[in-house]
C-alpha cells in the first residue's frame, strides 16, 4: 500500500476518533459529577438557601456542623441521611455545601450513582492528592440484591487500600425507612440482608433519620416557599394538592410552590 493511502487511512480514522477530553481542574468548581470512569463538572450547580429547607432543623443543624469541620480540616463523621421518600435529604446536602461554599469554608461536592461503588476506589486515588476537601454523595442507595451493595460501601469505610482518603466524607442516603433498625423475621435471607444493612450503618458515624411531617410543620414548608418567593396561597388549597398527591412531604411542598407559581404566571 502506497504512503499516501496510509496517510488518508490515518486521517480518516483521527476523524472518526473523538478528541481526547480535557482535564477537569479539581479546584475550579463547587460540584462534580463522577459517572465510574471520568470526573465532569457540574455545570448548573444551583441549590436552594438553606433557609428555605424546613421541617428538619435538628438535621440540617447535625450536617452543617458536621461539614463545617470536615472543612477545616478537623475531625468529621461520615454521614448516612436514611428514612422517608421526599424528605429533602438530597436538597439539604446540597444547600448546606452550597451554604459553605458562600463563606470562606469551602468544600467541593461529588455525586456519584449507587451503581459506580465499584469504581469509587478510582476516585478517591484521584482525589486524595488534593489539598481541597471533598464531599462524596450517594443518593438514594437501595441494599437490594443479597447485600452486595451494603458490603462493598462498607469496605470503603472500614479501612485497608481501598478506604476513603481524609480529605473525603461520605454521605449516603437511602430511602429504606429501616435501616438502623432490625427486623424480626424467621426468612435467613431476609436476615442476612438486614445485617448487612446494620453492619454498614454502624459505620458512619452520623446517622440522622428523616420522618413524614405533621400538617402543621407541612403548611410551615409550605409557608418558607411561598414568603420567599412572594406567592399567595391559602391554606384549605395546600391541603388538597398535597391529599391529592397521597401525603405530605417536602417535595409535595415545593411541587406546591411550583403550582403556585405556575397559576400565577410565574418563574421560580
């Protein structure tokens, strides 16, 4: 084959192969994203103030403090945010880093899917050089699957090669309502499960639970969204959208506030 042939050949497949990707700068943004391979930032990074997460003051106060040292470097607990589905436990990793990040304490987050946990020992060989601290937020682990998922994380936070480096804290949430309690049940696999779920929870050192509200502290949810964005509303009305949707919860109370806006013509 001719010289030039070999020269269009080469051409063509630097064509068809994409650029390589740039290098992330570590130190640059407030969130990232890790999806098992590569580290992106987070582009639209954009949490809501701190004040408007309501209905779990005594939690919001344990993470703030808790990433408050992390922050400075001082002793810090790995944190597992566990109990009722629409609570905001999402939303409040997010304000309070976002909230941190407005003062000279400045942590970066990095999200990660429960389905990466294999991967995590890639991501903390490439951020433990760093000076700059790190939050590490699984959302909504599920311990499905004989516990597999239970075991690996729990690995991570038991030392050895493959632990967390110390300028990283995880935070995990998970929507299993029972998961610092044990279950009573003759089924062996139904047990194993659940002490695998234990055996993990036993590992972070802040575990912090997250109930339904009582109407009273929902209409007060309710009441945060509506002052700060300037919308009228009235009482009997959030009561039936949220009977309407099955409950009361924090995302019913934002998902309020949308309609709210929405009638009104309205962005929030």
């Amino acid at each position: 084959m001719s010289e030039k042939n070999l020269r269009r050949i080469a051409d063509a497949l630097e064509r068809l192969s994409p650029p390589p990707r740039e290098t992330v700068s570590l130190t640059a943004h407030p969130a990232y994203h890790w999806d098992g391979k590569t580290l992106a930032e987070v582009t639209s990074f954009a949490p809501l103030p701190l004040a408007l997460i309501t209905g779990v003051d005594r939690q919001k106060a344990a993470i703030l403090e808790n990433l408050r040292r992390h922050t400075k470097g001082h002793a810090a607990h790995d944190v597992l945010l566990w109990g009722a589905r629409g609570m905001g436990k999402s939303a409040l990793v997010k304000s309070v880093t976002g909230a941190l990040q407005e003062t000279q304490l400045s942590a970066a987050l990095v999200e990660a899917n429960a389905a990466h946990l294999e991967s995590l020992p890639a991501l903390f060989a490439l951020l433990a050089g760093e000076s700059r601290r790190y939050i590490l937020f699984i959302d909504d682990i599920g311990f499905d699957g004989g516990g597999s998922e239970a075991r690996m994380l729990r690995s991570m936070l038991e030392g050895g090669a493959e632990a967390r480096p110390e300028n990283i804290r995880l935070i995990v949430t998970s929507n299993r309502r029972n998961i610092v309690e044990r279950e009573h049940s003759d089924a062996i696999n139904v047990r194993d499960e659940t002490d695998d779920a234990l055996a993990l929870a036993d590992r972070f050192g802040l575990k912090l639970g997250f109930q339904y509200p009582d109407q009273a502290d929902w209409l007060a949810m309710v009441s945060a969204y509506a002052d700060h964005f300037d919308l009228s509303w009235e009482e009997e009305d959030a009561l039936a959208f949220a009977h309407a949707r099955g409950g009361r919860s924090g995302r019913i109370a934002w998902h309020y506030a949308v309609e709210l806006a929405g009638r009104a013509g309205r962005k929030i």
